[in-house]
C-alpha cells in the first residue's frame, strides 16, 4: 500500500491527529496504559517511533515516552497555537503530526516528555 492508500485507510481519529494536527482527548487513548513489551510505530507509515523500554507513566492522559527510537527521526516545529509555545513533534519519514514534547521528563534519560497521540501510533507486541 503507498502512503496515499494507508492516509485514506486511517479511521477517523487518526486522520484528525496525523493529517490535520488534531489530538485526542487525554486518557482516552488506547496506548495510553499499554505496557506489555513491545514496539511503537507510525500509524501512516510503519516507521518505528518508540519501544517499551522508552515508555513511563507521566500522568499527562497520552503515552509519554523519555526517547525516541534511533531510526525514527522525528523532527520538531515550534507550535504557537492555543496562545503558548510548545514543541511539535512530527514522523521524519512521512512528516504526520504525532504529539509534542517537553522538557520535563525523566532527568536520567535527559529530561525530555515525548507526549504522543495513541491514534498517530500502532502498536506491536513482542513475541
């Protein structure tokens, strides 16, 4: 499938969170609590975000991760929406809107918060 076929098979929510910069509202994303062991991956274009190893819990509503993954290239846009300043966070492969992130994440890991839309990601259990 190329990735005009995939963006037309997205269902509703993750057109709206990938395409159009939406979000889901907080602590209704399916990945939210998902801790089994395995890997994060775009949901337009397969290309791995995140593994479980670079989840935690911040409590924000949306599966927050301290890293990303070394092939995933995500690439950041300032956002002055909403009447603030965050970081975008976008696919480096097929540029969709993922989530933002933050610098008040785990210090160990070097202090940033990944806050990722569980309906820009698919998720795929280790065997």
């Amino acid at each position: 499938m190329n990735l005009d076929e995939r963006i037309a098979a997205l269902s509703e929510i993750s057109y709206y969170v990938t395409q159009q910069n939406g979000t889901e509202r907080p602590f209704t994303g399916a990945l939210n609590k998902e801790y089994r062991p395995g890997d994060y991956y775009c949901i337009v274009c397969d290309t791995k975000l995140f593994t479980d190893q670079m989840k935690f819990d911040s409590g924000c509503g949306w599966p927050a991760f301290h890293s990303e993954h070394h092939d995933a290239a995500i690439s950041r846009i300032i956002d002055t929406s909403h009447g603030m300043t965050r970081v975008e966070v976008r696919c480096g492969s097929c540029d969709a809107h993922l989530g933002h992130v933050f610098n008040d994440g785990p210090r160990k890991h070097g202090g940033e918060r990944y806050c990722i839309n569980s309906a820009a990601m698919r998720f795929e259990v280790k065997q």
